[in-house]
C-alpha cells in the first residue's frame, strides 16, 4: 500500500482584523500563496493553520472569507503579536 504525502500549504499573515476604534490580536487575515480567487480557500473554512516561531506555537482556525481575493480569516487561541505580520502559517488540517 502506497502513502500518499501531500505538499504543505503555508499562507501569509496579512494583517489584525481592524475596526474603526479597534484592532483584533486574535483574528489575522492570511492570503496562501496559490489562491487567488473564492473557490480555493472556500474549501478551507474550519480545517486548522499553526505559526511557529522558535519555541512559540500558535494555532487558529479558519473561520471564514475576506472578501474576493482569497484571503481567510483566522481566530487565533491566543493574540499574535505584532511582529508576525508578514510571516508564514502552515496549514495542518
């Protein structure tokens, strides 16, 4: 029997979800480098993204679309800080 190993997808953490007032630690926007329109990261709401950084460990779940580009919205358990913004995520599952 043949296992099958797929390549990792690793996306881009754009930036916080903002309001007018406000800035959320714990939501990011993440544009995957191969999604470019709705149908691709459509399919990805729920499954899990992880940010490493050292000993740090960060995990989130997809929760939704950001507009029409193909970026997603992430909820982090934990704030981001702010010099991840520009850094990768990986998607795990």
């Amino acid at each position: 029997m043949v296992k099958l190993v797929s390549q990792p997808v690793y996306g881009t953490i754009a930036n916080y979800r903002i309001g007018i007032r406000t800035q959320m630690s714990k939501w990011c926007l993440i544009r995957f480098a191969d999604a470019d329109s709705v149908s691709k990261p459509g399919q990805l709401i729920g499954r899990k993204v992880v940010w490493t950084q050292g000993k740090k460990k960060l995990i989130g779940e997809i929760m939704g679309l950001h507009g029409k580009k193909g970026v997603v919205t992430v909820k982090f358990r934990k704030g981001v800080p702010g010099w991840a913004i520009g850094t990768s995520v990986e998607l795990i599952g």
